[in-house]
C-alpha cells in the first residue's frame, strides 16, 4: 500500500522532471544535482568551485535545505544567483523534488546561466529518488563517514554520474582505507568516476574541475 | 495533496506505534531510538554502550540500513541478541517504520531483555517524523559535520531527549566551534541535555552512560 502511493508520487514527479529538462534544455542550460549527507562538505565543495568556473562558466544555484538560509548566504558571497528553497514550506520534505525546482528556477534568468548546480537537501537515499530534471547527477561523501556508505545507501551510487571523497585533508587523523571507499563505489557501479578532494585545501579540484567543464562541454556540442 | 497521502501513513504508523509501545511496556523493556546522519558513529557509540552497560542492564539491537548487515555483524560481538533490518525489503525506506520494529522484535526473547537498541537508518529528516514505539529518542552528531545541522533539521532536534556529539577526538584537526553546535541544539529545544563524546577514545562516556542507566531505571521505577 504504500509502495504503491510512492509510486504515484514519483510519477508526478517523473513528469515535472521531464517540463523541467525540456526547459532548461531550450535555453542551453546544464544541471547538476549535487547530493550527499548531511555534513559532507557540500556547500564549501559548491564554493570553490564556482570560484574555480568563474567567469568562463556563468553559473548559479538552487540550495534546498529544510530550513536555514545558511547555505546560500555562504554561495551567495561568489556573486552568482543564488535561490534557496526551504522543504518545511512544503512539509519538512527530505529531498527536492521537480516541481519544487521549477518553482525556483523561475525565479532565475535562465538565459544569463550556463550551469545551474541544485545542491540537494542532506540525505543519501530520498534525492536519489527524485528525478529533478538534471543533466548529471554526483553524490560527495566524506571521509570521516566510513567507508561503506555506498553499499549502505546503493541508489544513491547507482544514479550517480561521479563521485567525490570531500575533506581528504583530514585523513592522516583518521582510520580510512580510501582504497576500500573506492572498492565499495566500484562495487555498485563499477566505471564511476571518483574524485579526491578537500574543499578546505583546494587538493585534487584541477581533477574534478576538468571532468565538469568536459561533461557541461559535452552536452552543448551535442545540442549545437 | 502529497502531504495527505503522507498524514495517512503517519496516522497508520502512530497505530502500529502504540500497539509496540503497549507489548514492549508489558514486557518492561525500555526502548531507545538512536538517529543522526550516515557516519556520525552511531554503531562504534553502540559498540561501547553495550560494553558498558552489560551484564548490568541486558541489551537487544535492532539495527536499519537500506542494504548490508555490515552494522549487525559489528554490533552481534557484543553478545547481545541483533535484528538486521533491511529497508530494501520495504522499498528502499529511508526510516525504520513502527511496523518494521514490530515485526523485527517478534525475533527477540523480550522478556530476557532491559534496554532494546534501535539504531535508525542515517538519515536527519525522516526518521524524526515515524514514532516506533519508543521510551526515549536520541541525535548523534559528529563533529566533522559543521555546527549548524540542529537549525538546518529541526524537527529531529526537537523530537529528540538528548544529543551526543561524537568524535570528540578529531576537534583539534578541525575549525569546529563545539560552543556554537550547543547553541544551535539549544536554540531548538533549550533543555537538551548534550554529551561531549569520543566513541573511539571512550572520553565523555561516563555521562552519557550515567544518563542513560537514569533514564531506564525512571521508567522501571514508574511502572513498578
């Protein structure tokens, strides 16, 4: 029975996914929907490197959070639009779902952005869920929360298009086999990219920075 | 519309609720439901509860992840009786819900058992929104996931008896202010009670032990 109301749910949503595409679409626009748990870095990982795309690549983003404006206050020092959507307006929701992305994307001059990053309430299994209507899809995962996360939470891996190991500067303090990390996402989907970063460092973003600008690439050669 | 559909499920699992509350109260076995983010800790801080608290108080798990046994194999060395569940089998749940608690702790011996254990999928949205049947509910939070999570999840704060702040360990690596993560737990609920501990070290546990056998023993004294 409830199985069967999630379902509905989620076709609903499979349809404003598919408005939300066909209008970004039209106008040029990448998405990339950036999930993770809570605490993994997101937000730091988001501002370096809009700072790291800047000015070659004009983008903004949609925060979502169930409350606090806190993440797009700290975005918002990078100078690109930025939107948050709160989820306790629509009942303390656990992801973002479609139509809340349209709601906020119309408040953005889509024709002024090249790459709108949606950076996903915390939670490693509802978002992975909810097709936003994005183009790519990564899942950043801290290395101070264990190693295998991803078989735990194997959606989340399995509709992934990379992966990011966030706060790298932090392993000589702790007990993480990085290598088994990576076996574990490998385990799930065994071609992901994966990046090592630290969002505090700057280490291993020249990787992750040219896997983004080839993937946003890729998408409007193919539409040219 | 979605929320409706959600307040059916909730109304169904506060039914199922009170039926485990009542076979539990019969059986005077005090329930703790243990919830924070994916790799806050929450099965090495079992780990060391259960070493603390045994032979004294007689302890059962019950332990949600979406896939894996990993957290059941790690806890079951403890000697005290586990219950793996997977929500894969529910649809990929990203909450134990009162039906699922039910059915796992038809399993157990509950007449041989104190204190039963829930440790709660990672998750800070929705498992503070499906009551299970428990006596009292506790947040892990780790240090390495930034001060403001209790503003950014509310409702899991304010539906919570107490907070732990695990990995106490790592603070001099990391810019954590530990003053400011109580401040924004307080801003939430202002009587939280709040422990400082290392579930590698063992540091700050002979106060949350302290609380916890307190806790159990009220609800022993008040039944008898």
């Amino acid at each position: 029975m409830e199985v069967k109301v999630v379902r509905k749910i989620l076709d609903v949503n499979d349809a404003m996914a598919a408005q939300n595409r066909n209008a970004f679409g039209k106008q040029g626009v990448f998405v990339l929907n950036v999930m993770s748990s809570p605490g993994s870095g997101k937000t730091a990982l988001l501002e370096r490197t809009l700072s790291q795309l800047s000015p070659e690549i004009r983008c903004a983003v949609i925060v979502g959070d169930v409350a606090t404006s806190h993440d797009a206050d700290r975005l918002a020092k990078s100078g690109a639009p930025v939107v948050q959507v709160n989820t306790d307006a629509f009942g303390g929701d656990c992801h973002l779902a479609a139509h809340v992305i349209g709601a906020a994307a119309s408040d953005l001059d889509l024709s002024a952005i090249d790459l709108l990053i949606v950076e996903n309430v915390g939670n490693l299994v509802c978002p992975a869920e909810f097709d936003i209507g994005e183009d790519a899809r990564v899942v950043v995962l801290s290395v101070t929360e264990g190693e295998d996360k991803p078989v735990k939470y194997p959606l989340m891996f399995r509709v992934c298009d990379a992966a990011l190991l966030n706060k790298i500067d932090l392993l000589p303090h702790l007990d993480y086999d990085i290598a088994a990390a990576r076996g574990y996402i490998r385990q799930i989907k065994s071609d992901m990219p994966i990046f090592d970063v630290s969002a505090k460092t700057g280490e291993g973003f020249d990787a992750w920075i040219k896997w983004l600008k080839k993937t946003v690439a890729a998408k409007s050669t193919a539409a040219a």
